[in-house]
C-alpha cells in the first residue's frame, strides 16, 4: 500500500518596503528567515533608498533564494507595497515593516488565524512594543464579520497598520486591492478597513508575535511633518465616506479616533512650536474636537480614560502637551530593540 502523498505547505509571501532602513533591515530579514514556517518569499521594495539599505538585503539574498529584492523611484510606501503585491507568488500576503522585527512563530500564528474559520484576511491586536512587555497569558481567538472588524480596526485596542496580519491573495486579488497612491500617513489603515468591508469573515487572536518599534526617529509616526498630519486627515476623511455611520459601534469608534488625531496633531504643534505658523488649523482642530465631545462623552463604547484625555486636550492641551511629552520620552526609551 502506497503512503498517502503529503500536501504541500502554502506559500506565504511577505512584503516589505525600505526607504533608508539600514540600521534595521538586517534584523528584519534575519527575523523572517528564522520562522519556524519556512515556505516563505521575502520580497524587498527599494524605494529609491539613499543609503546601504539595499546591499544589506543583496547581501542576505546571496545566502537564502527566499529573497527577492525589487528597485523603483522614490515613489513612496503605498506604491512600494503594491510593487511587492503584484510580484507576489504566494497563497498568502503579509505585510512588515523594515524597521521592524518577527517573532519566530509569527507566520505560524498568523495562518493558524486565517484558516481556523477559513477568513479573509485575520490579524493579532496586541503586539511586543516594549521590552518590559510580557506574552498575553490567556490566548482568545474569535471570527467577527467584516463590519465589527471595522470597528475594531478603528479602536484604540488596535495599532494603526497593514502589518501584523495576514491576507488570503485570493481574496485582495478578487476585489482588486491596492494602497491608494496619494496616501502615505494611514494608507495602512485605509487598506485593512477596506479588506475589513469587503471581507466575509475576519479572525482575529491575541497572541504578541509582532516587534512594533517605537524609537526610530526617521519613522513616519514619530518625525514631525505637518504635510503628513494633513495626509493623515485625508486618509481618516476617506475612510468616513466608505464606513456605515448608521452602526452605533462603526460611528463611535471612528469619531473618537479622528478626534484623538486632531488631538494629536494639535499636541504635535504644540510642542513643535508651530502654532502660529498654522494658526487657523490649530483652532479648526480644536473646534471639532470640542464638537464631537458632547457625543463621545454619551458614547457606551468609549472609556472613561478616552473621555478624559479628550476633554482635558480640549480645553487645556498645553497641560496635555507636557504628559504627553514625558509619556512619549518613556515610550521611545523602552520600545523594542
């Protein structure tokens, strides 16, 4: 009697965009190579960097063919991403940033999430952000419907970003998904709410398996641009037209996270002493952040923590400014490293 042939392990194809990341690429890559699920691509978008970033990954490429290294113009990280989406083999999408680093049973974890229930696309909420954080003790594991997912992606319980999940390509290439082009400051978040809206079934767990690093100072998050606050508001008002506003969990948590943006950004000219170079904006910010109160204060799904933040940065954000600032210095010193 002949043995049962053994199925094949799918191809799990994992992209990442590098624009002058050569402090952390490497321990990216070597993060990725370490899984303990090895039928991997790595493929590696150069977009246009300006230092050693794309011979580190030439280099790593040389000792294992999972590498594959792609070069484009300086055309920014959604286009980046589409690069590698397009040359993607694989059965499965994931997305990580450079500056970032893996577990090694993130790619494990990620497909134990997406075929428990057969999803679309499944992700964790936590993840390793500091180097004092502990694995979650109490794993959970459930599978919502694409508009609760929405909602949750919105939240504060999970961080902004196309990474930490995993895509089913069958299902980005059905509905033809893309990172739209003219966003580079929450184009993640615009591409995992989209695939929330479009998806049946989206599974989520708990388990910390991804490495956010929190002290790059080059990153997007933490270096001031106003163009990329106001890139950023773009993305939040494209999202606004796509969500269902009618569902009471969708309407609270988006406008308490636009509003926790406008509180950031007026915190952010604050404290980059920018207030008077953007003057009308800073009161227009305040101005809807003062509107939205009434509704968040009535909101069941909002915290009392999120209630006070807001209304403390309403009124009194220089006060706001000067925790934040502390808060943050303490954040960049224990982040991951």
């Amino acid at each position: 009697m002949k043995e049962a042939k053994k199925e094949k392990s799918p191809l799990v194809s994992i992209i990442i965009p590098v624009y002058n990341v050569e402090k952390y690429v490497e321990q990216c890559i070597l993060s990725l190579l370490n899984q303990t699920y090895s039928n991997i691509e790595i493929i590696a978008v150069n977009d246009g960097s300006k230092d050693e970033s794309p011979q580190k990954i030439l280099d790593l490429a040389k000792k294992d063919k999972r590498i594959k290294l792609l070069n484009q113009e300086n055309k920014g990280v959604s286009a980046a991403r589409n690069n590698g989406l397009n040359s993607a083999n694989g059965d499965f999408i994931i997305f990580v940033d450079a500056d970032d680093y893996l577990k090694e049973d993130f790619v494990e974890y990620m497909l134990k999430l997406i075929n428990k229930d057969a999803a679309d696309f499944a992700y964790s909420i936590k993840s390793f952000q500091s180097e004092k954080e502990k694995q979650t003790e109490k794993e959970i594991i459930k599978t919502v419907p694409g508009e609760t997912s929405v909602a949750m992606l919105l939240s504060p319980d999970v961080t902004v970003g196309c990474w930490n999940k995993i895509y089913r390509k069958s299902f980005l290439k059905k509905n033809n998904m893309q990172f739209l082009t003219n966003l580079y400051y929450g184009e993640g978040l615009n591409f995992i709410i989209d695939s929330s809206l479009k998806a049946g079934k989206v599974t989520f767990g708990n388990r910390k398996v991804y490495c956010y690093r929190k002290n790059n100072d080059s990153s997007a998050t933490t270096k001031f641009s106003y163009d990329k606050l106001q890139n950023g508001e773009k993305a939040l008002k494209t999202i606004e037209k796509k969500i269902n506003l009618n569902n009471e969990y969708i309407k609270a948590m988006y406008t308490l996270h636009i509003s926790t943006f406008y509180l950031g950004t007026v915190l952010k000219l604050i404290e980059n002493k920018q207030v008077k170079n953007y003057k009308n904006d800073y009161r227009r910010l305040r101005k809807n952040i003062k509107s939205n109160l009434s509704y968040i204060m009535k909101s069941k799904y909002v915290s009392t923590y999120r209630k006070t933040m807001l209304l403390v940065g309403a009124y009194f954000p220089h006060l706001l400014t000067f925790a934040n600032r502390i808060r943050t210095k303490r954040i960049f010193k224990n982040s991951v490293k």
